[in-house]
C-alpha cells in the first residue's frame, strides 16, 4: 500500500517536490469494503467497522485516519496517478478519484491491458514516457 502511504506522507511533509502515485487507493475503509463486497460476498455486516474499533483501542489509530482523498485537494505537491485500467485489487476508480480532486498540478496515466502494479510492465515506454514529460513540467 505504498502509494496510500505517501499520499498520506505528503499531506504533512512540504519537502516533497513531486509524487508518482502507482495504483493508489483513496480511502481504506472503501477498499476494505470493496474486498469484502467482492472476494467475501460480505456487505451488510459492519466488520470493517467494529475491526477499526479494535485497532483505536490497540493500536491508537482508526481506520477513518487512512483516507489520502481527504487532504489530497490541500496538497500543493505536484502528483502523477498511475494505475493500470485492469487493477481490481485496488480499483482504478480510485485514482481517477484522487485526480479529480486534486487541485494544481497532476496527471494520470490509465494503462492500457495493466492489472495491478503491472503499469510499468505492461506499458514500460509509454509509463516512461509519462514519467519523463511530468517531471519535465516541473523543471526537473
């Protein structure tokens, strides 16, 4: 879940001067419900609820903390999305999302035939193209 985990980083760390997001989710709790919904057949029953309960009392963080959408239209750091259009174990949906809302400078990149983590390898010129013209906008 690198991708959330810097999201989330860059929100709070302004030494970031850009950030390609590879296939990341937008809000924990969704993708746990989505997962549940979709590998388990489980949707009616609150388990990702009373499971962010138990790890507040444990760990002292909840799940509602894991939601890189929530800052992201706050965050002046330039982002490239990048997910492939075949990822179903975190949905492209949710990058696409991020995008929206992301205000200032962005891009996204929807590879083509690309599951999960496969953008690269599935779409190596085009993933470096991509990478090379966003990083050039920015100077670098």
């Amino acid at each position: 879940m690198g991708a959330g985990t810097v999201l989330q980083n860059i929100a709070i760390d302004s030494r970031i001067k850009f950030c390609i997001a590879d296939c990341g989710f937008s809000d924990i709790i969704t993708l746990f419900k989505y997962h549940l919904a979709k590998d388990y057949k489980i949707k009616r029953i609150p388990l990702v609820e009373i499971t962010s309960i138990i790890t507040k009392l444990r760990a002292g963080w909840n799940f509602n903390d894991v939601s890189p959408i929530r800052s992201i239209s706050k965050i002046d750091t330039p982002i490239l999305f990048t997910h492939g259009e075949a990822d179903d174990f975190v949905p492209t949906w949710m990058s696409e999302e991020m995008h929206k809302v992301k205000n200032g400078t962005k891009d996204i990149y929807i590879a083509p035939n690309a599951a999960h983590v496969e953008t690269y390898w599935k779409n190596t010129q085009e993933y470096e193209n991509r990478i090379d013209n966003f990083l050039k906008k920015l100077g670098f």
